[in-house]
C-alpha cells in the first residue's frame, strides 16, 4: 500500500483538473473567420481526452494464440458547445460539413486539405500555462447533434455536440 508521502510525492506537479483544458478548431476559411474559431474556444463547455485502441492480431502458433499488437485505431472527439443567439459557430460548422457533402447536391470538396483542419487539445495548470497539447491531425466534423428545445425550462440553455474524426493525433511522446 502507497503512503502518502509517496502520494504527495507522486502529485507534486498537482493535479490535473477536469475544468482546465482548451479547444481550438482550426476552421476552413469558407466555414468561418478567426473569430468564429475564436469564439468555438469560448463557447466550447465539454470535451474529453481522446482514446486509442491498438488492435490485435491472434496469431495461432502449436495449438495456441499469440496475441501481437496490430494497428491504431483513434476513438471520435466530441466537443460540447453553448448555443449563442447568432449561432455563428454552430452555422460555421454546418457550413464545413456542407462543403464536405452537400445536402441538396450530394456532393463536397474532392481534395482532403480542402477540409480536413486541426484539433488542438490543451490542458492547463491553475495559472493557464499548457501542461500538455494534443493536436488530433486532419479532423473533419463528423456528426453534430440537435439542441433541445423545451418551453418549460427557463433556467437552462442550448447545448449541441460536434463529433470529430481525425486521421491521427500528435502529443509530446508521439514519434
């Protein structure tokens, strides 16, 4: 069992705290401004570190399995926005996935630069100094939920969550 002087120790850095963090999507020009970028970074509620999965790959060997690691695959990255009365950075994301597929003309962007941009993750120490960043590569926004209306809530706003999907991510211990 750990004393707690070996956990004071272990967390002499402090803790990282689930209220720190920011997100900066890097709009496509045709979706938005800097400032609609900007303004997703404020408006921006929720997030979560995203996950990764290394597959496997069972390797049958003298009547056994071996199992061995196999690709990486990245789980989604969902951000939780606040709905502002404009929705400028709401409509700025229905805008680049309309670029990516039209809704009437069932069609998008054929050059993946055109619409792929960068996620930044940040997560932040009490004085907002970065204490780690993860950039989630080439992202796209892949889903965007609805914001749920409802005449008997007069203490509460709108929220909606944009899902992104990346090719892959880069931290200090990528390689």
């Amino acid at each position: 069992m750990a004393r707690i002087s070996e956990l004071k120790n272990a967390v002499k850095s402090g803790l990282s705290r689930q209220h720190r963090w920011r997100v900066t999507i890097d709009l496509p020009t045709y979706a938005g401004s800097s400032e609609d970028s900007r303004n997703g970074t404020a408006l921006a509620r929720t997030a979560n570190i995203p996950g990764m999965n290394m597959g496997v790959i069972e390797l049958g060997y003298s009547g056994r399995i071996l199992p061995l690691p196999g690709d990486r695959q990245f789980e989604e990255f969902t951000v939780g926005f606040l709905s502002v009365n404009d929705m400028k950075f709401r409509k700025a994301m229905e805008k680049w996935s309309e670029y990516i597929n039209g809704t009437e003309s069932n069609t998008g962007l054929r050059n993946l630069d055109d619409y792929m941009r960068d996620v930044t993750l940040e997560l932040l120490d009490q004085e907002d100094n970065v204490t780690r960043t993860i950039v989630l590569k080439d992202a796209w926004p892949s889903m965007m939920t609805s914001g749920d209306l409802d005449q008997g809530a007069m203490d509460s706003y709108i929220e909606y969550n944009v899902t992104f999907r990346y090719v892959e991510t880069g931290t200090d211990v990528s390689r």
